[in-house]
C-alpha cells in the first residue's frame, strides 16, 4: 500500500499498487510524484520503486482464498482503525454526511412501525454495498459523488439483494443452532457485500470469499467489531452527537480491513 502526493498538495492513499500504475498511465502521477509506502515515513519518487514503474518485477500478491489461510497477511485493528480516522478528518463532512443519509434509510428499512422491516434484510445488503463502495473511493484517493453511496443499485442489485437475504437466513439459522454458528457466520461474511459491490463478485462467491478470507483472521475482525460497537456506544453517551462520527469511523475500519485481506 502506497500514499501519494497529488498536484494539489493533497495526500491520497493509502492505495494498492495497481491503482498507483493505473494513476500513472493515465498521467495523475509520474515518475517524480512524492510517495511513501505504508508503514514508513520516508518521502521517495514513483520511479525509485520498480514495481510501479515497471522497470522491475513486483512479487505476485496472493489469491484471496489463500491470505488468510496461508497468513501472509495479519489484518492490523488498530491501524485499520487508526487509517480509518484520518480519512475521516481529511474528508470529515463528506463521510459524516454520506454516512448519516446512509444509516438513516437503514433504520427506516428496519423500522416496524412503517411495516418495512421486512425489507430490511434485502435491500439493507444494497445499501450497505454502496455504503462500503463510497468509502473504497475515498480510501482509494478516487473522485466520489453522493450517488457513488448508491453503487449498489447501479453495479450489483440482484447479487446484492440475494446475499443480503441468504446471509440473513443463513445467520438466522446459525443463531438457531446453538447460536455459536450464527456468531461465526455475522462475522465471516463481513466482507460479502463489499465484494459484491467492488470485485462484482456473484452471490454465492461473494459469500463464499468472505468466508475463506475472514475465517483466517476470525477473532481479529471480531475485536474490529468489538471496537466498532464501543466507538458507537461512546458516540451515543456523548450527547448523541457522537454517533455521527463514530459510524463513518466504524464502517471506514471495515474498509480497510476489506484493502488489506482482499485488495
């Protein structure tokens, strides 16, 4: 993962090296860009790294069903998290807005009194999808638009509207039988709806995916929830107003953990 210096002056990243190469053939970056990789905090050129030039061969990453399993890569909740707030800061009313609109249609989605809770577990996938894919953008130091936080309904409604109700069946099942299996199953398909949305991935292999990935990594994206459910309860004892931070916060945690097991 790399973080680049735009023409703005502006930081963008971290990113993965495909989409540094893709910046630079389509001329956002050059040779001369200032860019640091992650974990580091020296300041070098584009065309000191071979692997994003081309002038040198870059160690192939591994499938996704191999990372978790094989441990080449340990998802890191702290930095996930620690990322996660200075995209918020850099991008703080885009992130808080888009996240408010966000889980405002989820709660009415969700809400028994306008009887639309039913559809809550097929269209909640969607809009999460494209929730997710917004953030991706803003992570991946790409232009978004409000209407990018609707990419669900644009790049993967059907695979979108199957997962969410074959992952809330599935769960509901789990949680049936003894409940242990329904806590494994929240957990491991984490990652469905954002496969869904970014790598277009079909219902079952978006579920599948998260599954292989996840499992590896198990108890760490289940300390990254633990963590996402007392940021929110922070945000909701400080008056409220909190929760509107600690949710972007939240979901963009997910975002980077998704970058590191699966980008």
């Amino acid at each position: 993962m790399y973080t680049i210096i735009g023409g703005d002056g502006k930081e963008y990243g971290p990113v993965s090296a495909e989409q540094v190469r893709a910046w630079v053939a389509g001329g956002r970056a050059n040779p001369e860009t200032k860019i640091k990789a992650h974990g580091t905090d020296e300041w070098r050129r584009v065309a000191d790294f071979p692997e994003l030039t081309g002038t040198g061969v870059a160690a192939a990453p591994p499938p996704m069903g191999a990372v978790a399993g094989g441990g080449a890569r340990t998802l890191d909740v702290f930095s996930c998290y620690e990322r996660s707030w200075r995209l918020l800061k850099s991008n703080f009313w885009p992130l808080v807005g888009v996240s408010a609109l966000m889980a405002v249609i989820l709660a009415v989605l969700g809400s028994r009194f306008l009887g639309l809770k039913y559809f809550s577990p097929l269209f909640g996938g969607v809009i999460t999808g494209g929730w997710y894919y917004y953030i991706l953008l803003k992570i991946r130091g790409q232009p978004t638009t409000i209407g990018d936080a609707f990419a669900g309904f644009t790049r993967a409604f059907l695979p979108l509207v199957a997962t969410g109700f074959l992952v809330a069946l599935f769960v509901v099942v789990g949680l049936c039988l003894l409940i242990l299996p329904g806590i494994y199953l929240i957990v491991a398909y984490a990652f469905a709806y954002i496969l869904a949305t970014d790598k277009r991935l079909g219902i079952w292999e978006s579920m599948e995916t998260s599954r292989r990935v996840i499992t590896g990594q198990w108890w760490r994206v289940l300390g990254l929830a633990l963590l996402g459910v007392l940021f929110i309860f922070l945000g909701i004892i400080a008056l409220g107003v909190g929760i509107f931070v600690a949710i972007p916060l939240v979901y963009g945690a997910f975002a980077y953990a998704y970058e590191d097991l699966c980008g």
